[in-house]
C-alpha cells in the first residue's frame, strides 16, 4: 500500500520557489526557514531585532486617528483564462481589504507576508531585487499595523485600490495602504498573479499550487510588458465588479502606476488616480490611450529624481500637454522604491551590513525615511483628501 500525504507548507513552498528560481536563474537556492513570533528578540540599540531567522524589520506606524482592520479576499474571474498559466481556466486574485475600525485590541497584528509567502520571497528577494540580501533578513518576523479580523466602523466610505509595482506583491505596499485607512478610507490592496514575486492561495487548484511565483525574467520583452498592463488594467476593473464599487480612486507604484492612470481613462467608475512613477507608453515607445488622448479626471504623476529619464519625461510630457486635472510632482534624493515599503525596511537592512550604502540609494535615495515616508503619504493622502475625501 502506498501513503499519500497533503503537501506541507514547507513543500508548497519548495516547488513554487524551484519553479521561480529555474525562470529566474536556472537554479533553486537554499530555503532559510522563517523564525515563529515566539523566537523574536528585543531590538538592540545598533539595529532592528534578531531572531533565529535573521534581522527583524519594522514597518512605520500609521498616523490617522483610527485602528485598522484587515481582510483577505480571494476573487475568481470565471469571464477570464489567466495569461500567464493558461492551465488554471479562470484569472484569481488575491486583494486586502483595509477599512477604519474603532479599536484593534484582542486582534492580532497581521504579518505583513503570510508565512508560505516568506518562505518563498527569502529565496527569491534577492534575485528579484538584486540589492536586497540573499540570507540575514527574517520577512516571516515583519508585522503590520492592521489588525486581522477587527470589525470595520459602520457606514460607507470611499475606496482605493492599490495596485503594486512588476515584481512586487501587494504585501510591499503595506505601509501606505495602512496610513490610508487610518485616516477614514478603506483600502483595497490588488496581487496581480504571474507578476508577483508570490502570492499564496487559501488551497490548490487544478493548474496551480497554493503559492504562485513570478514567471516575470530580467530580459523582458516588449509583449510580456503589453500582456502585464493589460491584465491589470482588466484585474483593477473586475475588483470593481466583484466589490460592487463605484467612484473610487486608484493608485499604483512603476507598472501599477501605468496600469491605474490607463484605468482611469477607461473606467468611469474611477473617480482619481495617482500614478507612482510608471511609464505611459510600451516598450515600443507607443503612447499609452491615456498618454495619447489626455484625462478630464484628477490624475497625479509623482516621481523621483534617482528614477527620471527621457522615456518617462516624453510620455508624461505628453499626457500633461493635454492640460486637465493632471499635476506632477517629484521627491529629491529619492529613488523608485521609496514608494513602496522599501522606504522603510532597506535603511534597515542598511544599518544592519545587509545591503551597501550604493544598493539602498540605488532603491530608496538617501533620504532618510524620518522624511521620505512621510512625505509619500503626504503626497498621496493630500490628493485623495481633495478629490476623494474621506469622512471623520
């Protein structure tokens, strides 16, 4: 007689990062396993906590006057195949759902990556982002400030989706997400599968394992590029659909940006979008419609000075010759992650010896994140507040 046994985390985990690593670099790493809660330490005066796992990283606390709540959502679009994984037969998403809540206490704090999802990006961060370390970070030990389960304040609120950079899982847009909610709206955060790093599934699914990796390889080409803003485009409406939502605002980091400023020219559902520094035109140098033809709804362009080059100065040049409610803005001695939760952890993994001095200002600039990451939220909070204000 033969056994069979379910597969276990660990092994979950071990084939989506083969699958990954064979796409990215021919060979699998080593696996170093995640440290439980229970093995973390005090943080010491030279740096962030230790734990088993490797250096505990710290997310900035949100500032608004509410509690956050957090809800995980998976969405099945029966009307779509996935594009990467034909196999699957259906397009899945994976969305947190962020709203205000009157108080936190008695719900845990969610980890910022489920633990199958830090198994497999402690494998692969540093393959995806070539200045993040290949071992001496814990991603398992990294807590948000949402709290799981808590129960949303009564009533209706606007809604934001966010939509995250290539390569990058929702997980990486935490922070701001989270200072979103704490100040009134409710955030809806958008894993976009195939181009994520990761995303972890609540089961299988014929075609697909529990935790799916980025089929996205360094060398991309200009139809992978095509195919990537248009299923998001698609992701970011069908969230619309399968929420009910109506009048919402999007914002979105490199090709999330492209992807939210491209929805809002084609959805009338979106009220606002803010665009984080991604392109308004394809690989070829073809405008984008929404580059091409212009907005007469709020769109905010902000960048970075550490990122700024001719193909995002032509193409946002051109949006903005139109005119309309299109503003751009740009932070100094910043780079194209200090959009992201980067901001925060890569001056962390910095002070820790884990990434070079060259490697945190090529992610996030110089700009230490006392400054950049409130100024991030700033930015964005301000632009909502005016054209999608949420009540107090």
């Amino acid at each position: 007689m033969t056994s069979h046994h379910a597969p276990t985390r660990r092994t979950v985990a071990r084939g989506a990062l083969a699958g990954a690593a064979g796409l990215l670099l021919g060979a699998a790493p080593a696996l170093t396993a995640p440290a439980a809660a229970s093995d973390l330490t005090a943080p010491t005066a030279s740096g962030p906590a230790v734990a088993s796992g490797g250096r505990v990283l710290r997310l900035p606390a949100p500032t608004g006057p509410y509690a956050v709540g957090a809800t995980v959502r998976h969405l099945v679009d029966p009307s779509r195949n996935d594009p990467w994984a034909p196999e699957i037969g259906v397009r899945e998403l994976m969305v947190t759902v962020l709203r205000p809540t009157a108080t936190g206490r008695g719900f845990p704090r969610m980890p910022q990556l489920t633990p199958g999802a830090a198994e497999v990006f402690t494998a692969l961060a540093h393959l995806i982002r070539p200045h993040l370390p290949a071992a001496g970070a814990d991603w398992a030990a990294t807590l948000t400030h949402a709290r799981t389960g808590a129960p949303p304040l009564p009533g209706r609120r606007p809604v934001l989706l966010y939509s995250p950079g290539g390569g990058d899982s929702r997980a990486m847009g935490s922070s701001l997400a989270i200072d979103l909610a704490s100040h009134g709206w409710t955030v809806v955060t958008v894993d976009h599968p195939g181009d994520a790093s990761e995303v972890e599934f609540p089961d299988e699914r014929p075609g697909r394992d529990p935790i799916r990796t980025t089929v996205l390889r360094p060398d991309m080409d200009a139809g992978t590029f095509r195919t990537m803003i248009d299923t998001r485009v698609a992701d970011l409406r069908f969230v619309l659909d399968a929420l009910g939502l109506d009048r919402v605002g999007l914002y979105g980091h490199s090709v999330g940006g492209t992807a939210v400023a491209q929805a809002l020219h084609e959805d009338p559902r979106v009220a606002a979008a803010v665009n984080l520094e991604g392109y308004l035109d394809r690989m070829d140098g073809t405008l984008l419609p929404v580059a091409r033809e212009g907005t007469d709804r709020p769109l905010l362009l902000a960048g970075t000075d550490g990122f700024r080059d001719d193909r995002l100065d032509r193409s946002w040049s051109a949006l903005l010759a139109h005119g309309g409610p299109v503003a751009r803005r740009q932070l100094a001695d910043s780079d194209h992650w200090v959009f992201t939760d980067y901001a925060a952890l890569v001056p962390q993994l910095q002070a820790a010896g884990l990434t070079t001095d060259a490697g945190r200002a090529e992610m996030v600039g110089t700009l230490d994140p006392s400054v950049s990451v409130p100024a991030v939220r700033k930015l964005v909070r301000s632009f909502f507040a005016r054209h999608l204000p949420a009540p107090r």
